[in-house]
C-alpha cells in the first residue's frame, strides 16, 4: 500500500505517517524546500520536493500511489489571499494532478475542520448534514476546499473528515493555553463548549475511514464524544501542570483588539485576528454518530488524561 501525505511535518501530518508505517503502509512525504523534517527524522519514508501551491510539482509526486491523505493547509495567515492560495488553491491542484495522472487511487483523503460547517446556532452537536456557515476566513477556504473534493468524487474515491480541536504532542496551538495557565493569568471570555479530539485518536479515525468502503464519498466529524466547557479545558490544563491560574474577564467586545494586540506583540499564533472570529462564538459542537456507527470509531482519550500527556511531551521536550 503506497501513500502520498502532504503537510507530513506538521503536527497531524507527522503523527499520521507514524502511524501509517506502523500498519504496512509505504509512505512518500511532499516536503517545501523549507520544511523542517525534524519530526520525520526517524522514519523510513520517500521524500519528495514538492507544494500544493505548485501545480507542476504534484504531477510525479501522485503517480502510482494508492492513498493520498491531504493533510496539508494553512490555519493561520496574515491575508485572506494566504488562506486561498493554501486552502482552495492547493487542494484544487492536487485534486486535479490525481485526476491527470492516478486514475487507479484508491482513496483520497481530505483533512477538513469543524471550521467549515461553523459554530452550532442552537446549542445542538452538528451532524453532517447541517448548512455549513463558517465564520472566519480559515473555514471558509476549508468549506472550499471540501466542495473541490465532493465535485470530483464520481471519479476519485474521496472521504472528507472534519475534526474539531485537535490537541496533543507537537501541537503549537494548544501550547498556548498551558503557558497561559502556567504563568498564573488566562484571558476568559465567558463559558463556551467545545468538542475535543486527542491527535492519536484523529490518526486512528483516518486510517479506519481510508481502509473502510463505508467512509467512501462522505462527510465525517469525528471528536472524543465529549463536550468541554470553557472551565473544563481550564480545569483539565491546570490539573495536568498543577496550576491554578486567575481568570482574567475579556469582555466579547473587546476581542477583536485582544486579537490585533496577539498578532502585534507575538507575532502569527493561535489568538489572531481570524481565529478571534470563531473564539466570539459559544457552541463549537459536533456529533460522531456516524463514525461511530459505519467505521466502529472508537476514541480512547479523554480531555484530562489527554491534557496530562500532552504537558509531559512539552515539558521533556522543554517547550513549557
């Protein structure tokens, strides 16, 4: 079993090879000439140069493979241009390069995000047959990017998952919330609830969707089954570094300018301007009825134990 990643250093991407060769899978890796390999330094995978953003550097890169997983995509960027050349564009030059030059694929796997269907407007977990009605930039090119795919799935067989949150080792994003609580002070906004899903248990739910003919041509969200408050996640973090930080009330109107304030002093990170769009709603909510039902998705971990591996992995790799 041949497979193609792209985005394979990052975070999910670099978990999901790991994973892959451990089930048999000979796995090729697209790397940007300025990739850092580091978190692939100890696997035997191929390597080969290429970007999504690149038409012509996809062409080779997809002939005779069995499973491409496009995990590749930008979730923070300066300009709504950035997020369309890396979400939209990239995901249409690499649909198109399979339908050029792999017509034997036999799954193509597109990572999406609880961003593209939007923040529940009723306080009920979206299925995947809600409206998607993203909120910000990020999840709107991500909603874009999901009907390139859906519009070729009579001559690629396609599955498109759309996790929530993801969290666990070598995530930057979430590293954010523990520096916060463990330097005693944590902006607090208002209890929200979210759905939560540890990176393990993602790896584990696109390897059941790539090898199951009842993932083929769907929708899935998938989560840990479990719905956090704001003050769970809080209380979990702070259990995990044995921390009890002070909550510090940002009223709603004030989070635009907490964003600008985020991207002017620390530069591109989690609280940013785009992503302040989402953080301003108080439902990010879904159902995994139907990956549970059709694939037998079975999530192991749950936000407290997960928070507690995770503050481990920062610690002995000394990023906290």
């Amino acid at each position: 079993m041949k497979a193609l990643v792209t985005g394979a250093t990052g975070f999910i991407g670099s978990h999901l090879v790991d994973a892959l060769i451990r089930e048999g899978f000979e796995v090729t890796c697209l790397i940007r000439n300025q990739s850092n390999l580091k978190f692939l330094s100890a696997f035997n995978v191929k390597l080969i140069s290429g970007d999504c953003t690149v038409k012509e550097s996809l062409e080779d890169a997809v002939k005779d493979i069995d499973y491409v997983f496009h995990i590749a995509g930008l979730t923070k960027a300066h300009c709504e241009a950035d997020f369309f050349n890396a979400n939209v564009k990239g995901t249409e030059n690499i649909v198109q390069a399979v339908l050029k030059n792999n017509s034997r694929i036999k799954r193509f796997i597109y990572l999406s995000s609880l961003a593209a269907a939007g923040p529940s407007r009723d306080c009920n977990s979206l299925k995947e047959d809600c409206e998607p009605a993203p909120v910000s930039v990020y999840g709107k090119t991500k909603l874009q990017g999901e009907k390139i795919v859906i519009a070729h799935k009579d001559k690629i067989p396609i599955t498109i998952i759309r996790p929530p949150a993801v969290y666990g080792p070598r995530d930057r994003d979430l590293l954010i919330a523990f520096k916060m609580v463990k330097s005693g002070l944590i902006p607090y906004w208002g209890r929200c609830y979210y759905s939560f899903l540890y990176v393990e248990d993602l790896i584990n739910g696109i390897i059941l969707s790539t090898l199951k003919k009842e993932a083929e041509g769907e929708i899935l969200f998938m989560s840990d089954g479990n719905i956090y408050s704001s003050d769970d996640i809080i209380c979990a973090i702070s259990d995990a570094l044995q921390k009890r930080p002070i909550k510090l009330t940002v009223p709603r109107f004030m989070m635009p300018l907490l964003g600008a304030i985020s991207e002017k002093t620390k530069g591109l990170n989690i609280i940013n301007a785009d992503k302040i769009k989402e953080m301003r709603h108080t439902h990010w909510i879904c159902d995994t009825f139907k990956a549970k039902t059709r694939l037998n998705f079975q999530p192991k971990v749950k936000i407290k134990e997960g928070a507690q591996w995770t503050a481990d992995w920062y610690r002995i790799h000394q990023w906290l």
